[in-house]
C-alpha cells in the first residue's frame, strides 16, 4: 500500500485492510489477533474487529495529514 492510499483511509479498516497496510497475509493478521500480538490496537465490535488508521500510520511512522488551519 502507498503511502497516498494510507492516508485517503477512513477513521477505522478492517483486518484485511490494516494487514495489508502492514505487508502480511490476512492469516497472519488473523493468527497475530487470536494470540493478542497484532502490531496495532484493535477495536472489538460485537462479531467485528477494527484497526484505527491513527493506530496503523504510528505504527508504520508515517506522520498525519495537517488538518484545515493547521
């Protein structure tokens, strides 16, 4: 993923998104989030699982966009 797509994403992505962002395989992703080891927070909403975009940028250095009036 480049570093454009990173920044266009919402507030939150899937698992498949953010492991793909992060350059492993959704198997891995899913592995590293059953043994509580996945890379960045995750949010667990009821049956569904999100990564906050913050969260992922950090964890890969990249720095947020300056807002308006910023």
């Amino acid at each position: 993923m480049c570093l454009e797509e990173l920044l266009a994403l919402p507030a939150t992505v899937n698992v498949v998104t953010a492991a793909r962002a992060l350059g492993i395989g959704r198997d891995k992703a899913y592995g590293l989030l059953r043994g509580g080891v996945f890379p960045v927070r995750t949010l667990q909403l009821g049956d569904t699982v999100r990564v906050p975009t913050a969260g992922l940028w950090k964890v890969l250095g990249v720095e947020a966009p300056a807002g308006p009036g910023v």
